[in-house]
C-alpha cells in the first residue's frame, strides 16, 4: 500500500464533495434573480465552502499523511481503516448537508431557516470540524479545542439562530468556523509521534 497514493486519493472524494457543493450553489444561484441580498448569500455560500477546504487540508491531511507513511503492517492498516474510512465518512457527509442547507440560503437568504435547514449547515460544519479533529487526534495524539468549541457553538447556533434570516444564519456559522480555525493556525503544531517499534527478545549467544 503506498501511502502518499492512498492518503491522495482518499482527498479527491473531499475535493469532489467541496467540488459538488459548488456545483449545486451555482446552479441554485442561476434559477434566482440575483439582487445584493442573493449576491451576499453567494459569497458567504462560496466562503464557506473554501472554509472547509482550509479545515481539511491545511494542516490536518498533509500531517495524516506523514504519519500513515511512517508506519508499516498491521498499525498501517488499522490507520487505514480509522482514518480514512471511518472518519472520512462522517466528514463527507457533512460537507453534503452544509452544502444542500446552502442551497436554501441562497434560494432564499430574507427567509428564516426552518430547523432541517439550520441543522444541515450548523451541523454540517460542526461534523466535518469534529471529524477532523479525530482525524488529528488519531494521527498525532492531538486534541484541537478550537474544532471542539466550534462545533459546540455551532450546535448552540442551531437552536439560538431559529429567528435569524439565511443570510445572517449562514453569515455567523462560516465566522465561527473561521475563527476556530485562525485561532488553531496561531498555534504551531507538533510533529507526529514516531511509530511505536516492536521489541523482539535477543537471543542469548
């Protein structure tokens, strides 16, 4: 199993996600007549979506992908597994519900959010920002508090947020997502820990 492939092509299903929700805003801004409110909305559609780019690989991938390369054998392929299987599944559709609520805000960004909707863009955000920070603490022993405090706030955004127009739901979840993610970037990050070596008894001569 070569790693650099395999981490490589474990990030073309993230790039496709983000690809596709782009894709799916364009679309849904063609359908509308795009006056200032509808422009915004846009903008901060477009923001959020590089926001989650950011989030995954910036700093998170490039390091999972070090230490997946630096192990062999049976931890190599347990990484494999938690990684970029089950941790990537959550991530991607995360990715997707922020993208379809993305959607309804840009259809219509004067209208309040029913709860669906502020669920799939709150907790689509808050999914991929714990998803990644298990992705973090699986590679390197890493807890990002910030990924934590933002997906808490995020979920405290769907229930607080329950009168506030698209535009401004929308607006806040993406600031808080980059705030989290400035405040991570201050803070230099460790490398991997080496791979734990097997100990194998010496003969006696």
């Amino acid at each position: 199993m070569d790693a650099p492939h395999f981490a490589e092509r474990n990030g073309l299903f993230i790039i496709i996600a983000l690809g596709e929700s782009i894709v799916g805003i364009g679309l849904t801004a063609t359908a509308v007549d795009l006056d200032p409110r509808h422009v915004a909305a846009l903008m901060i559609a477009f923001a959020g979506v590089a926001t989650l780019w950011w989030s995954y690989f910036d700093r998170a991938a490039p390091h999972a992908e070090h230490q997946f390369s630096r192990l062999t054998g049976q931890p190599r392929g347990r990484f494999a597994r938690d990684v970029y299987t089950l941790i990537h599944y959550p991530l991607v559709v995360g990715i997707v519900g922020f993208a379809v609520g993305l959607e309804d805000v840009v259809a219509h960004p004067g209208d309040v959010l029913d709860q669906v909707a502020r669920i799939t863009i709150a907790g689509g955000i808050a999914l991929v920002m714990v998803s990644v920070a298990a992705m973090t603490l699986r590679a390197m022993g890493r807890v990002a508090p910030e990924r934590v405090a933002a997906a808490i706030g995020l979920g405290a955004l769907v229930l607080v947020g329950s009168d506030w127009t698209a535009v401004v739901f929308a607006a806040v979840s993406v600031g808080i997502t980059i705030v989290a993610l400035v405040l991570e970037s201050s803070r230099p990050w460790p490398e991997p820990a080496e791979p734990p070596t097997v100990r194998r008894d010496v003969p006696p001569p």
